[in-house]
C-alpha cells in the first residue's frame, strides 16, 4: 500500500545554487547532501510534511496543460508549496528577482490564492504556491 509521496526529484544543472533557493528563498528545511556514486549522483534532501499527487488534465480540451501535454505528452509539470502568508512571499520572492507567470495570485483549485514561478527563475521548474482559505 503506498502512504506517502517520498520525495520528488528535480535535475539541477548548479546543487548548491539550488540548495541555496530551496532553503534560504522558500525557507525549507534542509537535512544535507549525500552521494550515490552507484547513481552517480550528489542529492540534497528537503523533506516536507504531508503531500499529494495532483493529476491535471485540460478541461474542456483548453488552456495550458493541453499546451504542456501536446508538446510534451505528460510529465511532472510543477511543485506547489503551501504558504501562510502568499502576499508575503510573493513580494520576497520578487525581491530575490523571481519572476511570475502572473501579476497576483489567482483563485484555484480547493478554493486556494495560487501563483506560479517562471520556470526560468527555479532550472527550468514550474513552481506554484497556494494559500489555502482561512
């Protein structure tokens, strides 16, 4: 029976510039690299707290996953991460020059605020953040 989701994996062509933005920029914890040298590859852990497998899929055939999946075919298409404070993180994150796919957070799926992060701005990974209503 699976439980949990244990971890997402994400290529990163600079590892402590990443590490850096996971954990000074999003504010995760970080609990350290290790080597797999049958792999070959350096790994950084940020473990988080409960999580879910979100399948999106175009509705009506429309918008910017039928995009994604007609030039991609599927795929990992982003990491969301929970804030408590979106009006907060947004103007830091615009601070550090992060830029957005849009000007303010939107209302999106469980009725939560969401934006996204350009690809650009995190190796070329969509990053949404969602605030869920009070």
């Amino acid at each position: 029976m699976i439980v949990a989701l244990d971890h997402i994996a994400i290529a990163v062509p600079d590892l402590e510039k990443s590490i850096k933005r996971f954990l000074e920029d999003f504010g995760l914890e970080y609990k350290g690299t290790e080597d797999v040298p049958a792999a070959k590859t350096s790994t950084a852990f940020f473990p988080l707290p409960e999580t879910s497998i979100e399948l999106v899929h175009p509705l009506n055939g429309e918008g910017p996953i039928a995009g994604y999946l007609e030039k991609k075919g599927g795929g990992l298409h982003h990491l969301c991460f929970r804030s408590d404070d979106i009006d907060a993180d947004v103007a830091r994150l615009r601070e550090k020059g992060y830029r957005f796919l849009s000007d303010e957070p939107t209302i999106g799926a469980h009725n939560c605020r969401v934006i996204f992060i350009h690809p650009k701005s995190c190796d070329g990974v969509l990053i949404e953040l969602n605030q869920p209503p009070k």
